[in-house]
C-alpha cells in the first residue's frame, strides 16, 4: 500500500484565497470589534513585511475591512467589504515592507469609535490561526481560539491572585496568562485565556474593583 508523503493543512471555512492572508486577516480584524466594543468609525491599518508587498493582490485589504466589519470568515460580503463599509467606516492603509522585529504577516490597527481608541497588532499564522501580540501597547500574546479576559489595572500587589480567584468561582479554567505593565508602580495589564466562558456578573464585580481600569470579556472568535 503506497503512502503519501503529501499533507494538507485544514483551515477553517472561508472565503479565499488565502487562510493566511484573508481568513487569519478577518479573525485579527474582529478581535479589534471586541476590544473596541462595536464597529470603528475610523480605521488606520498597516501591513508589515509579506503583508506590505502581497496585501492588495491577496485580498488582506478586503479582508481586514470585513473583519473590522465584524464579518465572519465565511461571510461572502468579504469579496465587496469596501462597499459595505461606506457610510459606516472610514479605514485607510499604509505599508511598512521591512520591519525585521515584527512576524511577516503582521497588521497594526488603529480604530477609533467617538471618544474610544484601541491600537492592537496582530499577526496571521496560516490555516486562520493568529496571535494577538499587542493590545495598546501591552504585550498580549493571545490567539482568540479561547474565552479571553483582558483587565487593565493598577500594578497593586496580590491583584493576580484577585483576579484568578473571582474567575475560578465561575469555573474558568486558566489556559495562559500573560501580565504585563508600563512600569513599576503603574498601570499593568492582565490577559488571562480560559477554557469556558465567565458570567456577567463577574465580569461586573471585576469592572467595580477600585483599583481596576478597565475589562474586555472576548469570548472565542
């Protein structure tokens, strides 16, 4: 019985033609829905590296606009995803084709909605997969194939061990968490990824917490 020494990769359902560079780009561009908390009103993206050379001809553009539009990666309005943005979102690109520190598929957004603003870079790994590597400057790390909580507070001492106290009690099961702060004594940064979801109640406990600045609950994308 003869082998084949020929593997494919399974991604996931999408609208091509490419899982990297359209299907990775739309799941990088929903994560930006979730952290900004709707829609951007006003978008700035930039490809970096591969992403800069390939990003029109591979359709990343269209893509990104869909994610930002918050369309799933099997959605058939990813191929008119400029149309379906006018009147809703004003987005323009830049490109940076020689960024040695950065993933060769990487996108840096800047969205704004009224008076909130969120920077996050993202990075598509092939088959859809991707990597969350920055949220407003916190390294973040994260891939959106978990329920993802991210809490941004003062770096009070025993606050890890807060947080993952009240989470545990809704059976949340931490996968990873990364923590990171601008400084000693400053605002820090918890991204915490769970197996199951967490309940609002929590999540409302958590937002009251004196010392806490701000929580975005993304459940998996």
């Amino acid at each position: 019985m003869e082998r084949s020494s020929v593997f494919d990769m399974i991604g996931p359902v999408m609208i091509g033609p490419s899982s990297s560079h359209t299907a990775g780009v739309v799941r990088i561009g929903r994560v930006g829905v979730k952290l900004l908390g709707g829609i951007a009103e006003e978008a700035e993206i930039t490809f970096y590296n591969s992403f800069a050379q390939t990003y029109e001809g591979h359709g990343s553009d269209r893509a990104i606009v869909a994610g930002l539009m918050d369309f799933e990666t099997d959605d058939e309005r990813i191929k008119n995803s400029f149309d379906h943005a006018k009147g809703k979102m004003k987005f323009k690109f830049r490109s940076i084709g020689n960024a040695s520190t950065k993933h060769p598929n990487t996108v840096y957004l800047k969205l704004t909605k009224g008076d909130k603003k969120i920077e996050l870079e993202g990075e598509s790994r092939g088959g859809g997969v991707i990597r969350i590597a920055s949220v407003n400057g916190f390294n973040s790390g994260f891939t959106a194939n978990l329920h993802t909580l991210i809490v941004t507070t003062d770096d009070a001492m025993g606050s890890i061990a807060f947080i993952s106290d009240v989470i545990s009690h809704d059976d949340c099961n931490i996968a990873t968490m990364t923590v990171s702060r601008k400084g000693k004594n400053d605002i820090a940064c918890q991204i915490i990824e769970m197996d199951s979801g967490i309940n609002d109640i929590t999540l409302q406990y958590i937002r009251n917490l004196k010392w806490v600045h701000n929580v975005i609950y993304i459940p998996v994308i």
